[in-house]
C-alpha cells in the first residue's frame, strides 16, 4: 500500500488517501478471491481487466480545466481548503503555462 501510494504522489502528486483505499480493497477482494479457490491467473486478468474499464471511464469523465479560476478551484482543493493557496498555484500555471514545471 505505501509502495502504491508513494508511486501516485510520483506521478501526480495528490491521491495517496484514495490510492491507499483502493490498493487495500483490491488487496482485500484479491485474498478473498485466493481463498476462495480462484486461479491466481484468473485473478491477476480480472484486475487488469477492471483497471483497463477504470481507466476508460476516467478518461470518459475528464474535462479540461482552463480558466484561472477553475485552476484556482482545484488547486484549492489540492491545497486542503487554502484559497490563497490555490489562488498563487492558478496565478504560477497561468505564467509558466500547461506545460511548465512549477517547484515548491
């Protein structure tokens, strides 16, 4: 659980409470799934397979954020509730751009 989430924190930098949730069901559902009898083959497809139709209804559900004030709204959130917080990230993303890098 900590190896997942320490890789979404990597890649993203926010998510590791839910990662760390849903690492721990999948863990719980798999050892379930083993007792159970299940081929752990069997098993390791199932998983892929829903990580596949995940990450297809994600995709399905993104919508771009471009307004300084949409950016503001997540980085607020991002920043555990801190509006002055969220403000000076959405003002650092509209100055270095999409693509730039912003360090803190």
């Amino acid at each position: 659980i900590t190896q997942s989430a320490s890789q979404c924190n990597d890649k993203v930098g926010d998510g590791t409470t839910t990662c760390s949730i849903l690492t721990a069901k999948v863990i719980e559902e798999v050892s379930k799934a083993k007792a159970a009898g299940a081929d752990i083959v069997c098993i390791k497809e199932g998983v892929l397979k829903a990580k596949e139709a995940v990450l297809e209804a994600l995709m399905s559900m993104k919508r771009e954020i471009l307004s300084e004030e949409e950016i503001a709204q997540v980085a607020t959130i991002s920043a555990n509730g801190d509006k002055n917080i969220g403000s000076r990230i959405a003002q650092c993303v509209q100055e270095v751009g999409r693509d730039g890098v912003i360090t803190v």
